[in-house]
C-alpha cells in the first residue's frame, strides 16, 4: 500500500480554516511589500524581472522570417517554503465556561492567538529582507544621519521620496507606489514642518497615511507598527527605515512584476482538526502555514535607512 503524504494524512477543520484565512493583523505591513502568491509545490526557482520590457526591439517583421522572441522573467534562484506552526490548548473547563455565555468562540480566538504569533515571524523574516541594504543596488539605497534624517526640521522628506521615486523610475520604467515606513517614521513625518505645512489648507489637521500617499504621489503609505520581545525589550519590527516600492496590486500572481513576493503554499494556511489531550484535559487547536518571502526585483525597491534619529 502507498504511504500517504502529510497532505494526504492532514485533517482540516473547513470552518477554523476560513477564520485562519480572514485574520489580519492592523500592525502587520509585510504583505505590502511582499504580496502572497500560491504556489503548488514546497520548492522551486525564484521569477526574477530585469530590463527586458523597456529594450527597443526590431520588431518589423518580413514575411517568412521569425518572430522576435523575448523573455518575461526567469528564475535564477531557488526557494523553499518554510512551515510555522503552533497550537494551543484551552481547557474543558474554560469552554463550558464560555458556552454558557453568548457569542464567545474560545476555538477561533486560540486560532487567532497562533495566526498572530505565526504572523510576528512572517512580518519580521519580511522585514530583514526589505531592510537589508545588501539585498538592493547601490544606487538604490540610502543611509541618512544628521540634518537629512526626517526627525530634523531643516530636513526634506518629500524631496528625498520623489528623487527615490525617479531613481526607481529610471531602472525599471514605472514609478513606485508604496512606502512603507516604520512607527517611529510616522511619528517623525506626520509633524515634519514641511509636509505640516503643505496640509494646513485641507481639511485634515493631522498627516493620516492616506493623506501622505496623496501628498507623495503614492498609491499608499503603510506603518508597520509591529514590535517583538526581543528578551530584554520591545522592539519595532521595521526598526527606524522606510522602502519605497513598486509593488503589485489586486489580484496577485508570480508572472506581476514586483518588489517581492510571499510564495505560500495553495490552500494555506490552515487550521488542523482540533483533537483532544486528556492528560491536560483540553482540546488542541493547531495553527500551519508554509512560506517564503522572496524579493523578486531589486530594482524596484529603495531603501532608506535611519531615517529618524
């Protein structure tokens, strides 16, 4: 008899999976920058997009001759996806608890707990790749200190962000649509006296991220505010870094030239059967996902680093 695989052998709890798929944290701002895409299989090459869209091809064509041939993207690395899981029990006692009480759900909120530890680990993989200099071209990345940080007055964030926008612009043809900025960055920008002053005729008294993509020419501006215990203290996620990127929007597939990508396996994440432990007299909730988040476009990104003090 043929072995069964793990998907095979899997029993998925159908109505926790749905609540497993409708989480979303407000804090988590990794999939603005690497939208998930399904993939069929735990492994395989990375799409990368260069130049190929915007070199001038002959394409006047004879009877007879062949067509000019080109190529979209192509994968020149690998990737794996890496599984996160947890599960938590909650006790018999605590359930007929809650049963005697409305609309209280312990299943879905144990569900909800593991997703958000699951999504703490994702955001911060996710935020190592975009704020890792090494990861972008030299002209695609800035370190700033002193006077040109955003947390300085005499500083000028918009000039900085629009002359980034033009050097994306000028490697891959479209102009960026996203910044993504930490908390502290926020809180530098939202009272910086240039942008401060170029909102005082609207009706908004204080910079709201909508209100700063429409002042940056962006599509949006996300704040990452998630922060881990790191053991001694808590610390934000996106550190004191902004990236600006193009990235794809709507309905996502592998063949959208973007940023990044989250690659997740089809059909995740999910919630396995919950089953009984009787030795701790509770029912186990287990939480999966299988991930990888890729940068797919270098040259679509633009780092800034220390951009406040």
């Amino acid at each position: 008899m043929p072995q069964m695989t793990p998907a095979q052998a899997r029993v998925v709890d159908p109505v926790l999976t749905q609540v497993a798929r409708g989480f979303s944290s407000p804090a988590f701002a990794g999939m603005a920058l690497f939208p998930a895409v399904p993939v069929g299989a735990r492994g395989g090459r990375v799409i990368e997009f260069g130049k190929e869209h915007f070199r001038l091809y002959n394409t006047a064509r004879a009877p007879g001759a062949q067509v000019v041939r080109i190529t979209a993207g192509h994968g020149s690395k690998t990737f794996a996806l890496e599984q996160h899981a947890v599960e938590e029990p909650v006790p018999y006692e605590l359930l007929e608890d809650a049963q005697a009480v409305p609309k209280i759900d312990l299943g879905a909120a144990a569900v909800q707990r593991g997703l958000a530890i699951i999504g703490l680990r994702l955001e911060k993989i996710q935020a190592d790749l975009a704020r890792n200099a090494a990861n972008y071209p030299a002209s695609n990345k800035l370190t700033l200190s002193g006077p040109s940080q955003w947390s300085d007055p005499g500083s000028d964030p918009v000039r900085a962000i629009e002359e980034a926008k033009e050097v994306v612009r000028g490697k891959i043809g479209v102009r960026p649509n996203t910044l993504l900025v930490s908390a502290s960055v926020f809180a530098a920008l939202k009272t910086h006296p240039v942008i401060t002053d170029r909102i005082k005729y609207t009706s908004r008294e204080v910079a709201t991220p909508e209100l700063l993509a429409s002042l940056f020419g962006l599509e949006r501006v996300v704040v990452g505010d998630a922060v881990y215990d790191d053991g001694s203290a808590m610390v934000d996620v996106w550190g004191k870094d902004a990236i600006l990127a193009f990235t794809a929007l709507g309905s996502i597939d592998a063949a959208q030239p973007t940023f990044g990508y989250t690659y997740r396996l089809e059909g995740m994440p999910i919630v396995e059967e919950p089953y009984q432990d009787r030795q701790i007299r509770s029912w186990v909730y287990p939480v999966i996902d299988e991930v990888a988040p890729v940068i797919a476009g270098a040259e679509a990104g633009f780092l800034f680093q220390n951009a406040v003090a």
